[in-house]
C-alpha cells in the first residue's frame, strides 16, 4: 500500500465509527483525537478495526505511533506494504 492509500484507509475507518467527524482542515501533523473530538474508545475502535481488516497486531505501547494522521501512516506503511 502506498502511503495514500494508507491516508485513505485510516480516513474511512474513522468516517465508519464518526460519521460527523470533519476533515476539512485536518492538519495531519497533528493528534486526530483532538481534532476530530476521538474519544478512547474511538481510538480503540480504529485499532480494532485495523485488526480486523488487515490481520494486524498493534500492541498498546506503540498506540502513541497513531496519534496523528502522518504518524500513523509512517507506522502501518511497513505494515502494510504487501497488503
């Protein structure tokens, strides 16, 4: 996956569970959570759904890696990259 499609994957994963969520705006440098008002379970709803889709396992030390848009996409692209 390119890191497009990473962007892209993450953006619909959080349009699924906040369906109000604005993008417009959205500075990819800084934490989604506060931006898009993600609560916790939000935030673990996006792992899940990660999980889920893609068989991976992300272990809760590194959930600081996917605090922001670009974060995440620079932590799941090696991930990724088969996918």
């Amino acid at each position: 996956m390119t890191s497009e499609d990473i962007r892209e994957v993450i953006i619909a994963i959080i349009k699924d569970i906040d369906e109000e969520a604005d993008f417009e705006g959205l500075d990819a440098d800084k934490p989604l959570r506060d931006q898009l008002e993600l609560d916790s379970m939000d935030f673990l709803d996006i792992v899940m759904e990660l999980r889920k889709r893609y068989k991976l396992q992300i272990p809760e030390q590194d959930y600081p890696q996917l605090a922001t848009l670009n974060s995440c996409v620079a932590y799941l692209q090696p991930l990724l990259q088969d996918a």
